[in-house]
C-alpha cells in the first residue's frame, strides 16, 4: 500500500526546494493542494508518463496556474521524462519547461496555457465536451478518460469561471471534477473581504454533484474521488485546505500565498513534517510509490493499445486525435472555393455555407455558438451536442462569449477536433483573453464573427466594431481575415483548416458583400493581399481595402479610371499572411502610386501600409444607429469620396 | 387609483408602433416587461423628469439594452421632455435620442449605455455602491435613492452579471433591485437550451432577496416590489413573464424577441387588448394616470431641495456631484507634482503616492481593486467601502476584473464620486468590453494598470502584456498614457483628474524606474510627447520612448553623444494628446533625423511615427518567464541594440 502522505510531502518539498532556488514562486497551491494531488494521481488518474500524448489520458488543468510547481512536482514525480529535476531546478528561468505558469508542453504533460484565473476552468469545460464528442463518434473503447482541474478561489470568482460553472452543469459533463483549494485566502487576504457566498451551493443551483471534505485526509479525499467518478453529473470537490501547509510561519496566512520563503522556512517545515532528506532528494521508497501509482495507468493503456490495435475505426481515429486532413483535402478545398456563392450575399452567410459543406468533409468539427445561431447561420446541418445526445457538433454555448472562447482552446488543446467558435465582432472583446491564449499556445481555433463594422446598422455603436480589427492585428501569431466576398471567405476557411499552429479570426459582414471574384481560381487569399484589379495604364493610385470596402474601392475604381486616373484595387484579406510574403512580391502589390486605404474601421494601425502623403478612409471613432447605407454616407466611407481623394492625390501628385 | 394595466397597455403600443415605423427593433422586453415597468414607475419609482439631473433620483438601467423600446416609451410617458414623440418615430436613426440600443443622454434620462449584455446589471452595482458611498458622506437627507435594473437571461448567463450577483450580495446593496424578465427565450430559441439551473437559488447563495412574482400581475408585481425596498439585501425580483405578450403570432415564441412585426399584428395585438387607438395615440386618461404617478417623485423632489437649501455640505454636495475640482487645485496639483519621488521606484509604486496624497484633496475619489491590493499598492491610507461600513473609498473587487470595470462606468455615470481602478495591464483584456464603454459615453473613469510589460518577470507571458497598449490606442477616446518616471506618473494623474470626458489608461510597471526628470516644473505630459533631453549638436538621431523604456533610451543617448552622435530624446507618455497638438510642434519634436522607436511591446501602430527606414526596438511576439533584467537582454531591448542600430542609421544616412 503506498504511503500517499510521503507521496504528498514530496510534492511539498519539491516545491518549497524550487520555489527557494528560484527565489520567488507561489507555494500556497502546491503545499495545499499536496493530498489532494497526490490521491489523484496514486489513486485515480489514468496516465501513463511515458506516453504524455497518448490520446485515451485523463487530463489535467491547473486552474490556479500560479500555483504551478504543484504541477511541476506531479509531472516530476509521476516519471515524466521531459520533467527532470534540473526542470525543477530552473523554475522560472528562461527555457526552463518550468515556467512561472504553466505553458503548453503537452510532452511534458502540461496540457495548457491556463492563463489568466477562470480561465483555466473554463477550458477543462471544453475538454470535456471534447471527451464526451469523441467518445460518441469511436466508442468508450478508444475513448474514455476524465478531466479533472484544480481550482483557486480567484477561478470562482471570475465571471469566466461562473460561466463554465453554469453550462458544465446543463450539458451534465459527468467525467468532468473540479478539485476546489477551499483555502479561505485570496492575495488580498480573508476570502471574506470580497466574497461572503455559499459556493456549494452555488453549484448545486447548476445541477452539479457537491462534496465537502477536508483537504488534507487522504482516505475522505480518495472517497469523494471515488464517488465523483460515480455520479453522471460534474464533481465539486471542496477541499478546505489550509494554505502553504507545513510552514509554521505561513501557513493558513494571506503570506502563505507567495511570500518569499526563506531557508529557516524550509528547516522548520522539515521538523514539523520529519523531513530530513536535503533539497530535490526524494528517497527511494517514496519515488517506488510513485512509480507504483502510474502503473494503473500503463496497465490501461496497454488494454487500450490492445483494443486500439484492431479497431475498426483506428485509422479515422488516427486522422483526428493527430490533427490531419483527409487525403482528399486539396480536392474538397477546390470545390469548397468553386462552390463560392456569385451572388451578393453578407460574408457570414458565405462562411455558413463554407462550414455547412465541410459538415461532411471534416466531421472532426464542432460548431461553438453563443445564443446567436439564426444571424450567424452556421448551425444548418448540425444537431446539437446535448446532455442526452453527444453525437451533435453544434455546442449552444448561451450567452457565455468568454467560457466558449476558452473552450475553443480546451478543444484544440484536448486534440481529437477542430473547434470553431461563432458570435458577433464586439463580443470577441469578451472572448479576447481566451484567444490571446490560444495565440500565445499556437492553437488552430477557428474564431468566427458576424457583424463586423457599422455595417451592423441600427443596433449602434455598441454593436458596431470600429477598434477590434485593430486590437487583433496588434496581437502575435493571430490570423486576422476580413473576406471581401463568397470567394475570400472559402479562402480564408480552407487557409484555417490546414494551419496548424496559429488562431484564424475571420470578421464577416451582416450586409450583403457584391462579389470582387468571379471566379475561384487558385486561392489567393493565402498571399495575404494581392492586386484585385490592376490599372488600366501605368498606375497613377492603388486602392488598398478589406472586407466589404473591397467591393467600394472597385466602384471608384471604376469611376476614377472613367475620368483618366489608372487605378488599382488590392485586396488584404488577411495583412499577418501579406507580411509572410518576400519584400519583391510586397512591393510589387502595393506599387509606387499614391495609395488609399479603405475600411470601416479605425486608421490605426493602416500607417503600416500608408506613407505620409497617402489617405485613409474610414471611421475617425465610434459608430451610430442608423441602416447601414445611411451610415456609410454619414461617415464619408463611399466610392464618391474616394474618388474625391483620388483626384486630390492626382492633383498633387 | 390609476389604472396601471392601461399604462403598461401605452408602454406597449409605443413600442409596437416605433419598432413598426423603424422597420426593426427588439419587441420581445417592451411587450413582455411593461407591467412591471408601468407598476415601478407607478408605485414605487422617485423621479422628476422635469429635472432628469436631479443628484437624488432613483436610478433605472437597462440591462437588456435591445428592449430599449421599453425605455423610450416609459420615458416618454413619464414626461422627458427631452424623449418627445417625435423622438420615438425615428427610433433606430441617425440623430434620435432613441437609438438603437440605449446611449447615455442624462437630460432625457438615458442613465448610462449599457452595452454589450451583462453589463447594465454591472454598471448597476457601480451604482448602487456609490449611492451607498455618498450617502455615507452626506447622510441621508442629501442621498436616499436606489437602482433599479431591467434584466433579461442573457444578462444572467453572461459571467459579468454573476460577478454582480456575487458582489452585490456581498456587499448587501440593500437598495438595489433587479428585475428579471423570465421568459424562458433567448435568441436561439428555449432557454432550456443553453441553461437549466436554478437561478433564483444562484441569487440565494449570494445572499440576496428572491421572489418570484407572475410578470404580468400588477398587484404581485407592487408587493414584491414593496417588499423588495424593505429587505436590506439587494432584491431579486424574479417575474416570470411571456415574451412580446399581446402580439398572438409572437408572444411566448422564439420569433418574439426580434422577429420583424407586420400591421397585422399590431391590429391583432389592438383587438386582443382592446387598445382601439391610432398608432402612437395615448388617450388622455392614461397620459394624466402617468403625469398623476411622477407627482410622488417631484415632491420628493421638493422636500429634497428644502433640505438641500440649507444642508451644511450643500456646496461640498454640488462641487462632487458636479465633478468640479477643488478651487485650490492648481496648488494640490503642483505639490503633487513637486512631491514626486526622485528615486527609482516601480511607476505603479508612484502612481500609489498620488493616489495617496490625493486622498485629502479629492475625498470624492472612489478606488476599486481585483485583489492586488499588495502589489499595487493604491490602498494605504484609505479602508474598505463593506457591508457594515459605507465610508471607506477602497472597494475590494475580489477576482472580479470586469465587474470593476463595468461598476467604474457605473460609478462616474451615477455621478458625485471619482472611480478609479486598479489592477494588472493583462487582466485590462477582462475588463475592455467595460472600458470600451467609457470610452463610448466619454465618462471620466481612471483605469490603472501595473505590471505592463516583460518587466513583469518570471511569471511569464501568460501576465506579460505584449499587445495591449496597441489594442488600447487604437479605441476611440481612450487616452492611454505610459509615464516614463514618478513625475510624469504625477502629471499623468493630474491630467486625469482634470478631464470630464474622456476615460484614461495608465500602464505601470512593476519594476523600478529610474526618474528621467529632474524637477517637475510645468506638466510637460499634456503635450502627449517632448523632448526630454535635445541633440547636444545637430540631430542625428532622435530616439522616440515610453515608459521604463525612456530611462534606456537616455543610457543609449549618452553613449550615442560620446560616440560623436547628436541623439534627442522623445519621451512620449500620451500619443493620444500629441495627436491633438498642431503639426508644427509634432513635426519640431520629432524632427527629420532617423528615428527609433523603443516600447517594451509590439511594433502594431508605430509606424504612425516611425517613416520608411526608421527602426523599431521592442517584441516581435509574447514575452517568457525569467526576471526582468534578462528578458530585457533575451529579447534584445537594451541600449546597446539601441546604440547598434543608432550607428547602422547613422551610416545608412
């Protein structure tokens, strides 16, 4: 019988030995959350260290990512390979698979980027769905695994955390447990400074299964794990903890959070829990513990590999969990483009009859929509993934943008699907810190959105993004798409399907957008921007634009070259994919004219395209309630006053 | 005794007949919600339109903002004169006081714009808690009013409005009611799609006071609302109700939210509540029944101004609510400039003095924190506004970022108090929806951020902003500043202060920054950019900085001038106000030298400064954990590079 006490004070010494190397670090987590760690790990989790990816794993999130050595401590102890105890050692420190929170390194079992707290929760809801989607589609012989997320008082609080609490309850996520560090600390202090709720109760009102055990007995906790298991609803743990336990001076202090230990702290905590060993050793009998433990999991996998090895559907599997196109692909991306709607049509509907075509083709894909599937159109052939029924690839989120941009990243991450996630452009501000982190992991996450300029109409400003654009040109490794037509937006989708390692963001129209393309050709989205329509004559003015102004800067065009002025039209529908192209093809698309820009959008970030002396069409600040053609004349966003400038320009020109 | 159901009948009919003569709008709130509207403003609500501004009013929000019909109309039938109906005819148009979805216009009693969903029911409890607060300072002879909000479920789902219900009930904001419109619809159809809890036992496990009421029965309506006001929790007011009652095609059905209406449901509608009046006719007898029910707030109002005449604080009542500055400002703002420290010190650190020092001379100041009262350091002085204690000016938000935002709009569009907000520049992505918002309605809120760059160190990129000074400069009317020492910090909180209507950003760093100011002398930050240190000799170079990065472009000038390389030195803490500087000062300050620009961040939006040739020193992706000192190394932002690419121009020109 293993000894989970030692087990769990390795945990503690492991890190209050990284934590004083690395000379700063947060050791209220892991010396809290000790037992409850170690009885998962020696008791109930399904993992075998020696294959981190192997597709069938429990998963685990650290939620209360700050309290990262917790993980780093189990991934060391557990035999992962790629955590040695030189990782350890480098807590914090540049290239260190250490780092002072958890990164994505799935080959070192770190499942994700947590990031900010609640997010952390809300991306193990996506695992979840992911589990339960899978399993449907290839039977809980090849799928059939948990996800189990430590949990701080901050995740509780976050709105983003109250969201997952709220639709992993509806959608009754029942291998979902959240394992709650009931501490009563926060950074500030007592919990009670700024929150006097009963949190249990909070989740029994959202349909979960709610224990309360003390989170130091290691025989109440494995029960509660046990039951957890058992109950077809998700699983709160509430473990009351006391925080940084084992260090007298700090323990069950608002110190204990992350207050710099010192050598006297460790000593005194050796003597309290009779801990004689020095730093990083871990006796041999406690490590044999441990090795023990995963042997549950090896054994599991093995069965697994053995049912695996003959599965009907082993090769479709395969196709899936590792991220790959049918072999088919180029030929269903070539129909996708040529089946480009050539009539006036808003972009979003064009993206809907993308998604809807590769219902078929990538089955892989799971539609997430927060409450607006009639505008956004893209649940069409889908039936919904519900609590009776996980066949469905069309997720009802609610009105819950932030919880479904972190599932998007807890599906990716999960592996198995390609999420794609659907609301409005103003509402990617709520769903903006779970896309940074999917930037930040190299997540292939599809973030769609409606309703992306004034072209809104009469909802407002409020509605009507003028900055967003912007915000996320301004972030690295996301792909930023604005599709002038049906012909783009299939571009943009079949550019997305094949990247594998960054975020794809389209911003569609609610208005019809004319057609710029007449034909689907080869897909030339994937220059970034290209030159539409070149001049008739040599080049006396290029019109750069995106989106739906692509269609306006062709009508100038055309009337500019009526008056003599030989004009040329670039489309940019995605400027991240125009920068990945050399410098002679660069130059040779924006030329040497004058240029104008044209978008329904802030200037800033255009002077990146726009010399002094070039102009910019579009919006000087927020929107305004009216239709969209009465605000685009309201706003001077319109081919006469870009012909205007153009005979401006040529004049000084 | 007025007939209530006949005035809820004219809330009804106005907004059936606006929404038929705009040819689109959010029938669903105004049909379903107007018995409940009618029997507040009938039996309970304390207002005077005749006087919108009047301090002491009670406050109404509309958190489901696409029903803003319901709002036009009660404001139209309480007499606005500022909402006449002419103003309900151009619902939806450019120029009406009746857009699209409600936009702060105090005069015509549009309280605040409410925004995206989640976050009206937010601004609310800003509200609440500042009502609170000045009743505290000026007692309740002066202050006595409540909120009240309009709440539909997508508010409910959206993590912003459990943060609400969770700080509202804990800070038991007796005075502040919510009432939900349960229809069981949202856009996607059955709300049992995308929820299933129980959500009055969410608001109970919030400690809040629930009851459940028929939304269409006016005399349970009245007594739940009587006894809402008696409970010294805040009240939720849950009123099951039919959506678009009274329209047969729609009510109680998805199409009931939105779905366009026809004449012939108007007429259906007529004939079913026998209302055999033309479109936007209200009989007299129900106009004097409304005129009869605003008389209860307009003597309120005159008992009010009785009291105010000869309050002992009147004039100190008007100077906070009228957002004026002490007259001896001028003084408290050179000594607050002059008492910046000299030494190196975090700017978050100095940013903390003046929030301190300002203690006494703007009591009026209202500070709010997401649990980083340690290392932001903006308490001190100051003790918790809590449950028991309404006096004190620090609110501990708890994990809470976007309800700190969201409350801070409500705070400085309640009037009489100055918010500021506290926490990381990371977690500003949770609360930019709210910030969007102030920046909208042009509401003076302070939004302070520490932690700003790599600078932040080893707890990697997760918490290390790369993108987010960009994603902010480029939001209309937000001005963003990044001081580069303890004075320009100083400055940067005078300019704030001074400002009536624009919100303002400070990102802080975590780190020391050494002073690049000697004396404070007059606030050269109001011109958004100087020159801090001039070209000893003929410019050569101009070195463009903000922020800590000022300190290292001076290390780089000196070493740049021993090298025979005139260098100037632009310190730039506010691009937003040197855009609003003429041409001829922005083009002396930048000069025509090459130029580098040096920001801890990405490059997105420099080169509105930065000419073809001109070079850039900052990130080209997201940060990693290590301390400081050698990210800065690591990613080559030091003065050396600087010095290096100084020379590359140096020869190149």
């Amino acid at each position: 019988m293993a000894d989970i006490q030692a087990m769990a004070h390795a945990i503690r010494f492991l890190a209050i030995d990284s934590i004083l190397k690395a000379g700063e670090g947060h050791q209220g987590v892991p010396l809290g959350m000790a037992e409850i760690a170690a009885t998962l790990y020696a008791r109930h989790l399904k993992a075998d260290p020696k294959d981190p990816l192997w597709p069938d794993r429990d998963r685990v999130v650290l939620s209360n990512g700050h309290g990262s050595m917790l993980l780093y401590a189990l991934l060391h102890l557990s035999g992962h390979d790629a955590v040695p105890l030189d990782g350890l050692k480098t807590f914090r420190r540049l290239g260190s698979v250490c780092a002072g929170h958890p990164e994505i390194e799935q080959e070192a079992g770190v499942e994700i980027t947590t990031g900010l707290l609640g997010q952390g929760i809300a991306c193990a809801v996506g695992m979840a769905v992911a589990e339960a989607r899978l399993e449907a589609e290839f039977g809980p012989d090849l799928v059939d695994h948990r996800t189990w997320a430590f949990v701080g008082d901050g995740c509780l609080q976050e709105g983003v955390g109250q969201e997952a609490i709220s639709l992993a309850g509806h959608l009754r996520l029942g291998k979902l447990t959240f394992l709650w560090d009931d501490n009563h600390i926060t950074d500030d202090g007592d919990t009670l400074l700024s929150i006097s709720e009963d949190v249990p109760a909070r989740f029994r009102a959202a349909g979960w299964h709610v224990q309360g055990v003390d989170g130091h007995d290691i025989a109440a906790i494995d029960a509660a794990l046990e039951a957890a298991r058992a109950d077809p609803r998700p699983s709160l743990v509430a473990c009351r903890t006391t925080i940084a336990r084992g260090i007298p001076r700090l323990e069950g202090q608002r110190g204990g959070h992350s207050a710099p230990l010192t050598p006297d702290d460790r000593d005194a905590a050796a003597a309290v829990l009779d801990w004689p060993h020095p730093p990083f050793a871990v006796p041999e009998a406690i490590r044999a513990d441990w090795a023990a433990a995963m042997e549950r999991g090896q054994t599991a996998h093995a069965t697994w590999q053995d049912r695996h090895a003959n599965h009907w559907q082993a090769a479709e599997f395969a196709r899936w969990t590792e991220g790959r196109l049918p072999a088919d692909w180029p030929v269903r991306a070539a129909e996708l483009r040529q089946a480009a709607s050539p009539a006036p049509r808003g972009t979003i509907l064009a993206s809907g009859d993308a998604c809807d075509a590769l219902g078929g083709v990538l089955p892989e894909m799971v539609v997430l929509c927060a409450d607006l599937e009639a505008p956004t159109n893209h649940k069409r052939g889908r039936h919904a993934f519900t609590a009776q029924d996980r066949s469905g690839s069309y997720v009802h989120c609610g009105v819950r943008e932030h919880l479904m941009g972190a599932m998007t990243c807890g599906i990716a991450a999960h592996g198995g699907l390609r999420p794609v996630n659907v609301t409005y452009l103003a509402f990617a501000d709520y769903e903006r810190p779970a896309m940074r982190m999917a930037a930040l992991m190299g997540l292939p996450g599809l973030f769609v959105f409606s309703h992306d300029s004034i072209g809104v109409g009469s909802n407002g400003p409020t509605h009507q993004p003028v900055e967003i654009l912007a915000s996320f040109r301004a972030m690295p490794n996301m792909r930023v798409f604005r599709p002038a037509d049906a012909i783009e937006t299939a571009e943009a989708w079949q550019i997305a399907m094949e990247e594998r390692h960054s975020p794809s963001l389209f911003a569609l129209s609610r208005q019809d957008a004319p057609p710029v393309r007449r034909e689907a050709g080869e897909n030339l989205s994937r220059l970034g921007a290209y030159v539409l329509a070149e001049a008739e004559g040599p080049r006396a003015l290029t019109l750069l634009a995106t989106g739906t102004e692509v269609a306006l800067a062709m009508d100038a065009r055309a009337a500019l070259q009526a008056e003599g002025m030989p004009t040329a039209v670039v489309s940019m529908p995605c400027w991240e994919l125009f920068c990945d192209q050399d410098a002679d093809y660069r130059d040779a698309v924006l030329g040497t004219a004058p240029r104008i820009g044209v978008e329904a959008a802030m200037e800033f970030g255009w002077s990146r395209w726009l010399r002094a002396g070039d102009r910019f069409v579009g919006m000087e600040g927020f929107g305004a309630s009216d239709k969209a053609e009465t605000l685009y004349r309201h706003f001077g966003i319109t081919p006469e006053r870009v012909v205007e400038i153009g005979r401006d320009l040529a004049t000084a020109g």
